[in-house]
C-alpha cells in the first residue's frame, strides 16, 4: 500500500512539473508580439528539446515533454 501511495506521489508531481512547464511554454508564447518570418535560433532553443529524423516523418519534442509528428 505505501509503494502505491509513494508511486501515485511521484506520477502526480511529475504530472504536475509537466504541467507548470507548459504554462511557461504559453506565457511565453502569448508574450511574442508578431509573427516569425524567418528562423529564430533563441526561439527554437528556449522552446524544443530534440527533433528525431524518420524516413517518413519529424518528431519533435518540446522542452514542455509534448511531442509532435510532422
């Protein structure tokens, strides 16, 4: 029962870590003033984690812990 609550414990401060980064990650965002016209190298590196290269697709993960395919 106690390593049930002590992993219920940890999945729930990861969760909420999680959740603190992305509401960074939108703050951030709502406080840019225009739209990007050319690449941003600050930008990138403030806000992406590591992009993998597939044959077939991108995946990109942002520093928040989402990922997305392109």
């Amino acid at each position: 029962m106690r390593e049930l609550k002590q992993n219920a414990l940890i999945e729930n401060a990861e969760r909420e870590g999680k959740r603190q980064r992305i509401d960074e990650m939108t703050d951030f965002l709502n406080e840019q003033s225009c739209e990007l016209e050319e690449y941003d190298e600050q930008l990138v590196r403030r806000l992406i984690e590591k992009v993998t290269v597939f044959d077939d697709k991108l995946t990109i993960e942002f520093k928040s812990g989402v990922e997305i395919d392109v």
